[in-house]
C-alpha cells in the first residue's frame, strides 16, 4: 500500500463521522485487491477501490472526496460479487456519491449536476427526453462551452436516430407522486434512500 495514504495528518471527528455507515460496510476488508483487479474501470480510476476503502476505513473523508474513484463506478456489481468477505462494496460506492453530492463537492459538481438534471427531466416528463436532458445540463454547467466538447457524440447518436429532436411538453403520466414518496420515506427513516434526497 501506498505510504503516503497512512502517513498524512490524522482525520477529524467530522470526517470520521460522515464515514461512519460506510466504515461499517467495508471494515472487514482484508486489502486483498480482488475489487480493484475486477473493476472495468479501474485504469480509469486515480485511487484503485482498495486503496478507497483503506482510505474510508481509515476515517480519510477529504482524501476520499479528492478522489473520482466513486464517481467512475457504474454500478456493475462485479466487485461486489467477487469480495471474498461478501462486502456490498457497491452500495458503499453509492454511499459515498451521496456524501460528495450532499457536501457538494466542487471537484464532482458536473456530476452532480448530470444526475440532477437527469432526474429532473425524468420527474418531469416520465421519461428521458434528450434534448430537454441536455438543455437543462449545459444551462446548469453555466459554461458556455460544455456542449460543444459533447457535439461529436451528440451528432453521432442524432445520425443513428438515437436522440430524439424537439421539445415535447410534461408527459401525461408525471411521476411527482412516486418522487414525493420516495421524500417521505427518507425523511421517515432520516437517511436518502440514494441520491435523489441530495439537491
């Protein structure tokens, strides 16, 4: 393991407390790296995941967020499959998105702002809708050049009929009523049932 991980000034109570629930789910990890040989997206990643948990384990809150480890994990659930421990090392990895987006951490905040607007568009009209998704992503960035690094990609799926063009108004099926009672539930059991209680 890297020295530097462990050698750095100790965590405060804040960053411990904040940790807390995840320490929890990953405590009994034995660093053996099977997460990190399994990751797709691993190479992609400035921390592999078992130098993560070592880090979560350790109380490191602001060396965590400083990394976009958590950020790249798709949900794929490979590492969680193969943990010899059967440690829910994805759910941990949502865990700590909840954390970057309630902080709101400036290094993730065009991630942040992906997923808002994504829900958003989708409590909106009961669907994604691409092109109102992708408005309200670039206008949220605040940068006018955002979209353009997107427009390869974006030309490209129009080519293959894969977004569809126009503006279409809320669909007739709103899905506010499911939203509101996912709200409720969170502030019943005072903890987000994922990111969405995070705005």
């Amino acid at each position: 393991m890297n020295p530097q991980l462990t050698s750095a000034l100790p965590a405060t109570d804040d960053d411990r407390g904040a940790l807390n629930d995840i320490r929890g789910m990953v405590n009994a990890c034995i660093q053996c790296g099977t997460c990190s040989a399994s990751c797709p997206n691993a190479p992609d990643m400035d921390l592999t995941p078992r130098k993560m948990w070592r880090l979560v384990i350790l109380g490191r809150l602001s060396d965590v967020m400083d990394s976009r480890t958590f950020i790249l994990c798709s949900d794929c659930y490979t590492c969680t499959l193969r943990c010899p421990r059967g440690l829910p090392l994805t759910a941990a990895m949502e865990a700590l998105k909840s954390i970057s987006f309630a902080r709101r951490e400036a290094r993730h905040r065009s991630s942040r702002l992906f997923y808002e607007t994504f829900m958003q568009t989708v409590r909106r009209h009961g669907r994604i809708r691409e092109m109102a998704f992708m408005t309200r992503y670039f206008t949220a960035m605040k940068s006018p050049l955002a979209a353009f690094r997107f427009a390869p990609l974006g030309l490209k799926l129009m080519g293959k009929g894969k977004v569809e063009m126009g503006f279409a108004g809320p669909s007739g099926k709103p899905l506010d009523a499911l939203f509101e009672k996912v709200a409720a539930l969170e502030r019943k059991t005072g903890a987000p049932l994922g990111k969405e209680g995070h705005r």
